[in-house]
C-alpha cells in the first residue's frame, strides 16, 4: 500500500529556535497533503491543507507565520514551527492525499520544546 | 460547521462479544464517513469508507443519513482488534477530514 514518510519521529528543541518536519509520499504523488496537530488524549486537529506549487490553506486560528508550510513538490511538504515555544509542544501528523481520495498517514512526530 | 461525535472514550467487551462503536455526525451537506484505526505503536490507516460499502477485518458500517451516524461494528470480537478507533468526515468538495475524539476498543481474553 501507499506509505507515507515523517522525520524527524521525535526532536527536542530550546524555546525559540525553528524546527521544520518533512512529509514524503514514498510510492505515490500527492497533490494536497494534510497537517494535523494531536494534543494527549486528544483528536487530531487539522491545522492546514498543503496544496503543491501554492499557498497552503490554514484553519482559523492556526497562525501561518508561525506553522509555515512548504509542498514544492509532489511528493514532499515541509511544516516548519518557527520560533517555537513550551506551549507548540505536541504531535503533529502529516497526511498524503492518494488515488480514490484516500489519506495516507505518516507516523508522526513529538515536538518537545524546552 | 461540520461535526463529528464518539461518545465513548473506552469501549472494554471480551473476545467474542459483538462491538459497537458509536458515530455521530452533524453536517449539512452530503458527507463521506471513514472509520480508520491506530494499532498499538502504529500510525493511523484507514479501516473502511462509506462509499465502498465493504467489509473489512469483519468489521461493517453503514451510513444512516436521517440519524446522521455510522456506527462501526463487528459480531465477533477479536483480540487483535484492540486499537484506538477514530470516525471521519470529509465534506462534499473539500478533501481535509474531521475526525471525532476517538473510542479505544479493549477486547479481553
């Protein structure tokens, strides 16, 4: 089946410095790629809708010049946590738009900011 | 806005009972429903959609549009079926999903 790549799974970062996480589709293109955002116990939130060559879409409230977000090709999209501190902690997910319009997860990964 | 309920947090049933999970959805237009399931340590994957109407791992779901749910289920449970359970929605035109809270399915011996 169609697999989807995230890296770093886990990274620990200082309180304002940047941290950017990849998303790649191994053995499919994908036009529009997702990212999520997963507190504990919680559901996963989309934060925004990456769209290949363009702009991507950010949910209300995600603030885009914090959580920017590159997809400069069909098979990579980029989040980058700009200036992060304690409170972006989190898991984020990255998703992979396949044919038939199924989304493909990837692993993961757990920002840790100190 | 669209919405989608899992009223249970933990669903514990013992091997061999049928399962239930609980899906409700509030969206005006014409939605597609997803279950997709996350096993012990590993990612999230889809379990089965609406629109394909099929059976996977024993697992069924029908989209019931005058009670807006899509209640998973299964008649016998199995060990190995214990994961975290989390129903979708994707509005007609727009290919992000909203997902409900999750259910975490425990089947015991």
């Amino acid at each position: 089946g169609a697999v989807v790549s995230q890296h770093p799974s886990w990274v620990i970062c200082k309180s304002g410095t940047s941290v950017k996480i990849e998303c790649r589709s191994l053995d499919f293109q994908a036009t529009t790629m997702f990212w999520y955002r997963q507190f504990p116990k919680q559901s996963l939130m989309l934060m925004a809708t990456s769209n290949e060559g363009s702009k991507a879409t950010y949910e209300q409230g995600v603030e885009k010049d914090k959580f920017l977000i590159n997809h400069a090709s069909l098979t990579l999209s980029t989040l980058t946590v700009t200036s992060a501190h304690p409170e972006d902690s989190s898991f984020y997910i990255c998703s992979a738009r396949g044919t038939g319009g199924i989304q493909y997860f990837g692993a993961g990964t757990r920002l840790s900011v100190l | 806005a669209q919405r989608v309920t899992q009223p249970e947090k933990l669903l514990s049933v013992f091997k061999g009972a049928p399962v239930e999970l609980k899906c409700n959805y509030s969206y005006s237009g014409s939605p597609e429903l997803f279950w997709y399931v996350q096993y012990s340590r590993q990612r999230l994957q889809l379990l089965l959609r609406h629109i394909s109407r099929e059976s996977i791992k024993g697992f069924t779901a029908d989209l019931n549009k005058g009670e807006t749910s899509f209640h998973l289920k299964k008649p016998f449970a199995q060990e190995e079926d214990s994961a975290m359970y989390y129903c979708a929605l994707s509005e007609s035109g727009r290919r992000a999903l909203t997902f409900g809270s999750g259910t975490r399915l425990q089947v015991q011996p």
